[in-house]
C-alpha cells in the first residue's frame, strides 16, 4: 500500500442509462455504452489516471503534482464532455438501425463530480483501488438533487474543498452553489457548472484555423511522448510551460470566463522581451490557435494535437502565419532561424519532462 496522496478525485457518470438501458434491446445497448465509456476514458486519461470503471461511470484521480491548476482540471472536464457529445451525435448520424437502443441515444447525456481531498492508492488485482473518506464522499455526491432542482442533465459538480484549494472564480464560471445532505457525511456544500450551454458556446464559437496551403506559413512536427490530454496540458499550462519553454521566465494568465478558452490572455516574459497571446480557438484537445505580438511583430499560431497508435503518443503540429509586414520579413530572415531553434529546444525539454513523469498504465478493474 502506498502513502497517503492528496488530489482531484472525479467520477464522469452517463446519465439516464438506467432509465436507457431498462427500456431497449440489450445488444446494441451495450456496445454504444462501450464506445461512449472509451470515449471518456481517452478523453480524461493523461491529466488523470484512470482507478476503474464502475458501469456506466468513469472513477479518475489526478494527484497534485499531475493537476496543480484548477485550469487544468475544468479544461479536462469541458474537454471530456464535448468529446462525448460529439461522439453521441456521431454515433446517432452514422447509424440506420431503428431500434429502441439506438433512436434513444441523444437522450443519453455526461455528468461529473469533483472533489478534492486524501486518499491511499492500494493495488488490488491489477487495478489502482483508491480508499479513504474522501473517496467515499466523492462517490456519495453522484447522488445528489441537481437534475431535479436545476433541470440540468449535463454538468459538473464541484464540491467546496475542490473550489477552494483550486482557487476557482465562481462568478467567471458562472457556478451555480448547492449543497447536498448524506446521513453518514453530513451537508456538502458545492458549486455547478453548466455544462450543457458552455458545451452550446463553444460550438458556436468561430472557427479559427491555419491551413498548409499558404505560403506565408512556417509548419513543425513533432512526436512527443503522452496521449493528447496530457501533452496538451503541458503545453498550455503557465506553470509548466516555464518549465519546458527556452528562455521563459514567467507566464502570466488572464481568464475572462474563469477557466482558458477564447479571449483568455498570456503575458509570457523572455529575458529583456516580452510575448502577448490572445487565444482566438480553443478546442481541447485537439487544436488551439492563437495570435501573438512579439518582438517579431504579429504573428497567428496554431497548435494542434493528434494521437498517434493507440494513443499513448501525440503528434504535435505547429503553423505560424506572419501578418506583419516588410520590416517582419526582414527580421525573420535575421531571426527566424534562432526563433526555429528555441522551438526544437523547448519541445526537447517538454519530451524529456513527459518522459520523466511516465507511469505504468493501470488496467481498469
């Protein structure tokens, strides 16, 4: 048995698969589960680390030195349930099958709860079981009154310990509080997120994307080691990335809707020089695009995430696109090469990091 560890604890909970599942054809009913459960799992595996799988809910951790930022935690949240719905609305487009299991698909939808607290990660048959009170009051908030009160059906719960240890702006979240009352824990006081309109919001967000085609765009490859949530993650998080990016002395982030998204900004600190981003897509974990005024002049940068093989591996593609003018060509011929440079330098220093973090995958029990 290992020491006591303190962290996020989440269970991700397909909601109305009782109600689902009682009334269509077992077969087809099972296999969609499945694919929604895997879903799930690949979109939070990286940031957290999978205990098990407890039926139609997923039971992850994320330790503190994997997920120090409450930013982190939420994105993964957001991340997790926009691949669900889109995977339930791909499932629904692609099949013509009109049984019960799979016309009632789109009535399926993703809850979360997230505590934060103390735990003992105990190996019990090849899985990682976790145990202590706070496992138990985790588990004991995935039965709670908020559909019935909110009409909500997608949403996270996050209750006060986790709010407060991540230092989470209710009001920029727009978090609804709640409390819940268990005979063994007592009252349990939390805030809501809104899943379903954030989920809405960023669907109907404008696209903002950097294409090979044009000349002006300076494209890098990478293979770097960790599924996408993870090397997304450090990419985009301002305390790691003072870690891993040349020559960055400080990160300092500005998020108008409580977590990053569009409209977030970064003010990055580099020796004597300083670099301004302003997020203009974000997509979790897939793509991300940005604009930056540097030094260089402006410029637009896309990031963007893709597995490789089973996963466990991301191709990371970087486009840039100058939007200066005359005296921006002039000095990316004198700089580029050495702006080139920093690039490969920090993205081995982010390999050798995610390197040194790897842990031995757990199998779900």
């Amino acid at each position: 048995m290992n020491g006591v560890e303190k962290g996020a604890l989440i269970i991700a909970d397909i909601g109305g698969y009782t109600k689902y599942l009682t009334g269509v054809e077992l077969e087809h009913s099972t296999d969609i589960l499945a694919d929604l459960i895997n879903t799930v799992v690949e979109q939070i595996r990286g940031v957290f680390t999978l205990s098990k799988l407890e039926g139609d809910a997923v039971f992850a951790y994320a330790p503190d030195s994997r997920a120090a930022e409450g930013a982190s935690v939420v994105t993964a949240i957001e991340s997790c349930y926009s691949g669900f719905r889109r995977r339930q609305e791909a499932i629904d487009r692609a099949t013509s099958c009109m049984c019960d299991a799979c016309s009632k698909i789109p009535t399926l939808n993703l809850k979360f709860v997230v505590h934060y607290g103390s735990y003992v990660v105990r190996e019990m048959a090849g899985s990682n079981e976790l145990v202590g009170s706070d496992v138990i009051i985790v588990h004991r908030l995935l039965k709670n009154e908020i559909k019935e009160k909110t009409g909500l059906h997608g949403y996270a719960f996050f209750s006060g310990d986790c709010l407060e240890h991540y230092g989470l702006d209710a009001d920029a979240l727009t978090l609804q509080p709640h409390f819940e009352t268990y005979d063994d824990v007592g009252e349990i006081g939390g805030w809501i997120l809104d899943l379903e309109t954030r989920f809405d919001e960023a669907m109907k967000a404008r696209e903002v994307m950097i294409g090979d085609d044009d000349p002006k765009v300076w494209t890098m490859t990478w293979d770097v080691p960790g599924p996408p949530p993870l090397v997304w993650d450090t990419f985009t998080s301002p305390s790691k990335r003072k870690l891993w990016q040349e020559d960055t002395i400080d990160v300092r982030q500005t998020n108008p809707r409580g977590a990053p998204g569009v409209g977030t900004t970064n003010h990055c600190v580099h020796g004597n020089s300083s670099v301004h981003e302003e997020i203009l897509d974000w997509k979790p974990y897939r793509y991300m695009t940005e604009r930056s005024v540097s030094p260089l002049g402006p410029m637009m940068m896309m990031f963007q995430f893709e597995p490789i093989g089973d996963g466990s591996k991301t191709k990371v593609v970087v486009r840039l696109k100058m939007e200066g003018g005359l005296k921006q060509k002039l000095m990316m011929k004198a700089f580029g090469k050495k702006m080139a440079q920093g690039f490969e330098k920090g993205i081995a220093n982010m390999i050798t990091m995610l390197e040194a973090e790897k842990e031995p995958a757990p199998t779900p029990g």
